[in-house]
C-alpha cells in the first residue's frame, strides 16, 4: 500500500478517471437525448426524406420522358391523317 505523496497521486488518478468515465457517461446521454428531440422535431414537420425524393423525382423524369416521346407520335400521327386526307 502506498502512502504520502505517492497515495496523493494515486487517489487524483483514481478521481480524474472516474470523472472522466462520468463525464464521457454523461455526453453520451445528452447527445442521445438531442438526437431523439431532433428526430421528433423533423418529423413533426413532415418531411420527406431524400430517398423518397429522389424516387418520386426518377418517376417524374420518367413521366415526362413519356410525354414527349408520346407527343412525338401524336404529331407524327396528325401528319399522317392530314397527308391522307388531301
């Protein structure tokens, strides 16, 4: 067993990893508590999330790909009848 100084050192080691284990204890909680405040916060205001975005923008891109390439055949369809009809 240690005694005089050396005890001293020992005990103030001994304080500032229990501290440090507490402290470290402690930011883990608060950083857990924001992230469950935060996530309710978000969906509170009923985003979307960028998955969903992305997926709902391909489907547009797609939508209107198919719109052009139908407008295309109307109006090659149009051109046909007119021609036919003279």
């Amino acid at each position: 067993m240690s005694t005089g100084p050396n005890r001293i050192l020992d005990d103030f080691a001994k304080l500032m990893t229990d501290a440090a284990g507490a402290a470290q204890g402690v930011r883990k909680e608060v950083e857990t508590a924001f992230h469950a405040q935060a996530e309710r916060w978000l969906n509170s205001m009923d985003l979307v999330k960028r998955e969903e975005f992305d997926v709902v923008r391909e489907m547009a891109l797609k939508a209107r790909e198919e719109n052009d390439a139908l407008q295309k055949r109307l109006e090659a369809l149009e051109a046909q009848l007119s021609a036919q009809a003279k």
